[in-house]
C-alpha cells in the first residue's frame, strides 16, 4: 500500500484540538494524485508507482509530457511527477487516484520540502558563530576568527564553518502530527512548521522512525 503523497504548502494557521488546547499547524494540500506509471521488477527491476500532482498549462508542455499523460488517461499533464519505491508490487493501476484518505488524524508523518534560500550569507547567521569583539575600531564584529591554518594542524579542516551559500536545499522534517484531516478539500493540518516559502511542493510520507514510538504510547 502506497502511504506517500505530493502536495503544496499553504500557509500556517492554528486550531484547537480535542482537549482544547492551541495548536499552531501547517497547511498542505495534499492530492489528489493520479498514478501516471507502475513499475516492476519484472520490467524494470523495482517497484515503485509515479504520482502526479497539479496540472501544467498547455503552452508550458512538451509533446513527450503530454503523450506520457494520455497514456495515463489524462487530459492534462501533471505540473510535479515524482516516484515512489515500494517493497511490493504496485497494487495500483495507471490512471488510479491517491487521495488524501491514505492518512489519518494523529498519524506521525514526514513532510519533505525545499527549504527557502537565503542567499550568500556570513557565519554569523549561517552557523550563528558568536562572531568577534564589538568594541570600537576591533574591525571583528562579524568574523569567523581562526580556522587552524598554522603548525597544528597546518591545513583547514574539513566542514570548517565559513561564509556562503544558504537554504534551498532539500529538507525532511521528521515526526510530525497529524492534527486534522479535511478530505472534502484534500487538506492535511500539521503540527509545526514545514521547509519551504507558502505554494512551494512537498512530499508527505508516512514517518519513517516515528511509528515504533507512536505505537508505543
């Protein structure tokens, strides 16, 4: 059974839950996801099924992603195509629907996103280094201060913090609950806050390394 679906994040709000208290969540639309591909081991040496979400406009798709779509029985082409693996063999079909029905409310989950991108940024705000004196004229507010290049050990070493490139990269949040479920407008209402800026695509999966500890309670 696939417990993976491709969704976009709309923004945080917050809501009460069962025992009245306040919950800030975000969220995601998730689905619907129409199955634009099975795969096998037997033709193509694993398992796994392709999950599209959104559609793209018409003047933005090439013939191959609209000849892909139609062989899915869609009129459209999907906007996000992403694969999922699986250990079995795909029950699902080309043209099936993944809605969000797959979870439900206080299920622990993964959300998997690209992280906003900051720019090129110094140590400071990159790592939070505490950063040098701030008395007058020490010109050493913001730096990094040494990174070892002197006898010992006469190099710098590897993963040094130092100055550069920010955010947009991929990010799992890991763990996360599910607070509410409206399957009617194919939302997902999350407990915490999610990577990635509002209207950006995520991945929601069943948590890996939560269920064990979820199961337990």
């Amino acid at each position: 059974m696939i417990t993976t679906l491709l969704g976009k994040k709309l923004g945080m709000t917050q809501v009460y839950d069962a025992q009245n208290v306040l919950v800030p969540v975000t969220v995601v639309e998730a689905g619907p996801c129409p199955v634009v591909q099975v795969k096998t081991t037997e033709t193509d040496g694993y398992n796994a099924v392709q999950l599209g979400f959104s559609n793209k406009k018409v003047k933005n798709t090439s013939k191959a992603e609209t000849s892909h779509a139609k062989k899915a029985g869609l009129e459209e082409a999907p906007r996000v195509l992403s694969e999922v693996r699986l250990e079995e063999v795909p029950t699902l079909k080309v043209g099936d629907i993944v809605k969000v029905d797959i979870f439900k409310e206080g299920q622990i989950i993964d959300v998997i996103g690209i992280a906003k991108g900051k720019g090129f940024q110094g140590v400071v705000r990159r790592f939070r280094v505490a950063g040098g004196v701030a008395s007058h004229g020490s010109m050493f507010h913001r730096r990094i201060g040494s990174v070892g290049m002197r006898q010992t050990p006469g190099r710098v070493w590897k993963n040094q913090k130092m100055p550069g490139h920010m955010g947009n990269v991929r990010r799992t949040v890991q763990n996360l609950t599910v607070v509410k479920i409206i399957a009617e407008k194919n939302l997902i209402l999350v407990k915490g806050a999610i990577p990635g800026a509002n209207g950006d695509d995520v991945i929601v999966r069943t948590a890996i390394k939560g269920q064990p500890r979820a199961a337990a309670k």
